[in-house]
C-alpha cells in the first residue's frame, strides 16, 4: 500500500484507531474525520465468521436501506415486448434485448449500475455473464433481479435495495448513505443492513459470527465498531 496523504494521517490522529466504538459514537466520529471537499460516501465493512469456499457458508442477499445510499443508480433491462415498454415506465435508464447484449459483448458498454431481466432474455444474457458476473452485474433470481415483474425490480432498485456478497475472505462491503446524511439516518441504515446481515448467517457457520465491523468515508480512516453493541441494539 502506498503512503497515505498528509490530512489521512492527520485524521487518523484524532481518535483511537485501536478501539471499537458504540454504533453512534463511531457514526458521529465521520463527520469529523471526513476532508474531501466532495459529499463522500459512508462504508460499512464487516468481517464474517464464515468459510467462503464452502457452499454452505456463502453469505449473499439484498436488504432495502430505508434512506437509500445517497447514489444515482443507473439501471439496465433486458426485456423485450410488453416487458420493454413496462420496463422503460418503471425508470430504467436503458432498456433492450439481444441488440443490448451485442452492444455489451461487441463494445464493451457498461456504463450502469445495476441490471435487471425477464427470465425468458437470461438465455441471452448467460452469453455475456463472463462480463457481468466478474464486476457484480450478472442479473440473479436468488436477489430478485431476473423476474417477470420488472417494475416491482426497478423500483426497489432506485429506492435504494442494496446487494451484499461476502467475498473470499470473509468480509462484506455495503455503501450505507453518504456524509451529508447525518448520523441518525445513518444509523438507520447501518442497523438495517446489519439485521439481514445476521439474519443470513448460514447454518453452518459455527462460533462468533460477526467479528469485526468498521465504518469509513471514501476518503478517511476506517473506525472500528464494538460488535457487542450492535448486538444490543438489534435485540
């Protein structure tokens, strides 16, 4: 890792990077540590109990975060029909068949966020899932994004539903909101997101489930939070 900038270190000064803060405290600290001059957005990372090579430990799911992440998201469907026109009212921002996945495959077009399709296009779009599934664009039924019902789909998707995965080492990385948002909205978030965090814990999973959680801003520090308090204020 290269050297981090002089208002990082100078951020990191300020408080005890050693120690597990209570959810609000550690919240609050954000407001203070964060020196872009751009709104910033706030990550949650949570260090799993669990075994991701193991089928039965995958963590995986999507939770609605009652104030969104603060994020525009742009949306593709791929539909065709009455499925396009339904598509394009419910507000995606592209919409389109096979034309949409040749422009994908032949061009290399990804600029969106997040996508969505019918289940009778993903004979289509499994040809282009080498490049969706690597960077977590690939429609799936398991989060609701490979449905017949596209409005409900992208709706939920604009109002701020969220997709969590643990990665190969443990860990889970949500947007949660951004800076501006203040520390009472981002608790809401954050206890949201941890409730069906814990809710997916796998039956398999044995001892200490969550181990460490940290929040940051894009920029700063991270700040450790006490997953006991989390814990309580979940109960």
């Amino acid at each position: 890792m290269g050297k981090r900038g002089k208002q990082y270190r100078q951020a990191k000064e300020t408080y005890d990077s050693t120690k597990a803060y209570p959810v609000e405290e550690a919240l609050g600290l954000l407001s203070e540590l964060h020196f872009a001059k751009f709104d910033e957005s706030v990550d949650v990372a949570v260090r799993l109990g669990v075994d991701p090579k193991r089928a039965d430990q995958m963590v995986r799911g999507t939770v609605t975060l009652p104030h969104g992440t603060g994020k525009t998201v742009r949306i593709v469907a791929f539909a065709k029909g009455e499925k396009e026109k339904e598509a394009e009212e419910a507000g995606a921002d592209v919409v389109g068949g096979e034309d949409l996945v040749n422009k994908i495959k032949n061009e290399g077009w990804l600029e969106f966020d997040k996508a969505v399709a019918t289940p009778d296009m993903m004979s289509q779009v499994g040809k282009i899932g080498k490049i969706l599934g690597p960077r977590g664009l690939m429609p799936n039924p398991k989060v609701g994004t490979v449905t017949f019902d596209l409005k409900k789909a992208i709706e939920e998707l604009k109002a701020g539903k969220t997709e969590f995965r643990v990665d190969k080492v443990g860990n889970v990385h949500v947007a949660i909101g951004k800076v501006s948002f203040g520390s009472e909205k981002l608790r809401e978030n954050f206890l949201v997101l941890l409730d069906a965090l814990i809710r997916a814990k796998p039956a398999a999973s044995k001892g200490t489930y969550v181990k460490n959680v940290a929040v940051s801003t894009t920029m700063s520090p991270g700040v450790n939070i006490d997953p006991a308090n989390v814990r309580t204020l979940l109960r």
